[in-house]
C-alpha cells in the first residue's frame, strides 16, 4: 500500500512485460503504470512508510520515487541488531551477487567495470575492525583476470573456494589462497540471462549442485 492508505501498488504485465502499476482503492479497475522497462520483468517490489519504491530489475536493486527515475543501488552492509548501514561500493557501473568470505572480513560481488563484468572483492583495510558495518576503510581488488567476463560469485561453506560463471558458458572454482581455478563445466549451458543458471555448494564444500 501507498503510504496514504488510499492507493497500492503492484506488478502486472499488462505492458507486455512485468512493470509496476498503481491503483486506487476505491476503483481498483482502474491504474496507472509507474515503470516503463522493456523486455526483463520487475520483481520483488516494496514500498518504504514514505513512499519511496524497492524493485529489482534485471539482476539489480532501484529505488525510486513515483514521477522521478528509478536509481540503481550500489552494495551496502546492514547490522541486523542496530540498523546501522555503511555504504561499500560508490560507482557509476552495476554491482549484483553479493556474498561474504568465512570470516566476514571480505565481501565479493560481481561489477561491470570497462565494459566487462568481472569478480571484485572489498576487504576490511584495518585489523581492528571486525565489521562492515562500522568500517571506514576498504581494499577492493579485482579477483578474476582482466578482460573476462565473470559473474555470479559464491564462497565455499569452508571458505577456502569461490564459484562463478566465466563468459557465460563455464563454471570454474578459484582457490582463493593460490589464486589456482579448476573448471568444472564447458560450453555444455549458456547463460542467456543473469540468474538463469544457478548453482551452489554443499555444505561439505565438496559438490557444486
């Protein structure tokens, strides 16, 4: 619902793909179309006390206000217990498939950088911050080589080893120790779309499923 109580929102592809519309309560029949994105659908919509939008759209995260532009989010970090929000990433390109090391210390995400998408890692820079929440200094790195395009990160329950997709036909694993990469699987499936193959590990670290 709209904050006024008079009004809500919802996703309907009467556009032609997934969009997001508005409606009163009182002529539910009638509607408005807030968003005008082509082909990819929008999905997992929400709406804050003050009215502002939370959608994804083909594999990112926007907020927005009705009557403005949707933004694309860049990675942040939440405390559960207090929170408190740190922004991690500030760039104009996408960020997309975060996930944690073991040890909470680095976080992976995929980023389209130079017209490539690639696995980058933001690392705590001080010892004496033990969270992201709190943290004023970060090391980001590039984790996969240059010039390839890499995408769909995922760190091993045992944290020795992180999953991805390598020009969207390839499954490989990354020793994240020695930097060594096994591939697992090639140009058996192609990735036409972003979430389209998706994989995980065991919780022994052992199998990719």
């Amino acid at each position: 619902f709209a904050p006024d109580g008079k009004s809500f929102y919802f996703i309907s592809e009467r556009s032609g793909t997934l969009n997001v519309h508005k409606a009163s309560t009182t002529v539910p029949g009638e509607d408005i179309q807030v968003t005008s994105f082509k082909e990819n659908p929008v999905r997992h919509l929400s709406v804050s006390g003050n009215g502002i939008l939370c959608f994804s759209w083909n594999g990112d995260l926007y907020t927005m206000k009705e009557g403005a532009e949707p933004v694309r989010l860049d990675v942040f970090v939440t405390s559960e217990e207090f929170k408190t929000t740190n922004r991690i990433t500030n760039t104009p390109e996408q960020e997309r498939n975060v996930c944690f090391s073991k040890d909470g210390r680095t976080l992976y995400y995929s980023s389209e950088r130079n017209g490539h998408w690639g696995i980058w890692a933001s690392t705590l820079s001080n010892k004496e911050d033990k969270c992201f929440t709190y943290a004023k200094a970060f090391d980001e790195k590039l984790v996969t080589t240059e010039g390839e395009t890499c995408f769909q990160p995922i760190v091993s329950p045992d944290g020795k080893w992180i999953a991805f997709l390598r020009n969207r036909t390839e499954l490989v694993i990354r020793d994240l120790k020695d930097g060594k990469e096994k591939s697992l699987l090639k140009d058996v499936n192609y990735s036409y779309s972003d979430g389209d193959l998706r994989f995980q590990w065991s919780p022994d670290s052992k199998y990719l499923l």
